[in-house]
C-alpha cells in the first residue's frame, strides 16, 4: 500500500502534464493568426526565369522554374514572399519554318513558399496580346511585285507590293535569370500569418 500511493501521483502527474501539452497545441492552433488571402485571374507577379528556354533547344514536357523577385502583400501582410518559386512546363512548342518563327508556351501550376507550403496555380507568361506565347510572328515575303496605279489630276504611278515565298522564322528563346511577368489564369488562394507589427 506504501508503494501503491508514490505510484500514484506520478502516473497523476504524468497524465496532467500530457493533458496540458495537448491543450497548449490545441490552444494555439484556435488562436491560430493565419488567414486566406485570394489573388484574382490576371494578378500579375514579378519573377525571373531560372533557366534559358528556346524553341530550338526544348521540347514539350520540359520543367521551368520562376522565382519570386518582390513580395505580394495585403495590407501590412506579406501574403507572397520575395524568394518564393514558381514551377511549370511547357506545353506547345514549334521549331522555326520558313513564314513562321519559333515559339513555346509555358504553363506555371505550382507555388512554393521559402518555408516549403505549397499550393497549386495556374498562370503563364505575361505577353501583349495574352495568349503567353513566345515568338510564333508571320515572317515577311521576300519579293515584291510592282502594281501599276492611276490616281487623278496625278498619272500613273507604280506600287511595290511584298510577294512571293515568305522568309525562314528565327527561334525563340527567354535566357536565365529575365525578369519578366507571370499572370494569372484563375484565382490563386495563399495562406499567410497576420502580420502584428
């Protein structure tokens, strides 16, 4: 019965002390500061590139990488941290062809924090006319054909029309480390501690 009692309040001790590690985690995580912050389609993010791609030299499947060169905030949050990375692949590419230039396009559907969160994404290279293609420009014919015109109170005149085959496309490439601009495809949802400062 003596050795029964000290028995007794170490396993009393022991089960209060476990109680009270699992209410402090269980406490901190509902006091939890992280929120959910959602970037809209056509959010644009600066990055650079982390490796040369060229219509000549890739094809589709190849992996590319992105990082992050300025932070994305939300109020005083910094939502995006500068160091972040970006991963993707491309999905079209065509070699140069005589009337067209080479082109690729790249598909960016991973965001991955300095921490290690991870989330999916959809975005491409942000371009003027939208599309997030890389080159595919129309080259120009090599020859001309002259159009004779009549204009009045002037005479006749000639014109000098482009006709004829069109020239050999050039390929496309991006080099290492261009700073360029990722866009949106869909809304992006990132999670992010409050910022108490």
């Amino acid at each position: 019965m003596k050795l029964l009692k000290p028995l007794l309040i170490v396993f009393c001790l022991f089960f209060l002390m476990k109680s009270s590690v699992y209410s402090q985690v269980f406490s901190f995580e509902s006091d939890s500061k992280e929120h959910t912050a959602i970037f809209p389609r056509g959010t644009m993010i600066k990055a650079e590139i982390q490796q040369a791609v060229s219509s000549k030299h890739n094809k589709v499947g190849d992996a590319v990488s992105f990082v992050v060169n300025s932070d994305l905030t939300v109020g005083k949050a910094t939502c995006i941290p500068e160091g972040s990375y970006m991963y993707g692949k491309i999905i079209q590419l065509e070699r140069a062809k005589p009337g067209r230039d080479g082109y690729f396009l790249i598909l960016v559907d991973k965001l991955v924090f300095p921490d290690g969160w991870h989330t999916p994404m959809v975005g491409k290279i942000w371009t003027m006319d939208g599309t997030g293609i890389i080159g595919g420009g129309v080259t120009s014919r090599q020859e001309f054909k002259k159009i004779p015109h009549h204009i009045e109170n002037i005479g006749p005149i000639v014109q000098l029309v482009k006709t004829g085959p069109r020239a050999m496309g050039q390929e496309k490439m991006l080099l290492a480390d261009k700073k360029l601009i990722i866009v949106l495809d869909q809304d992006l949802q990132v999670k992010y501690l409050e910022n108490l400062d």
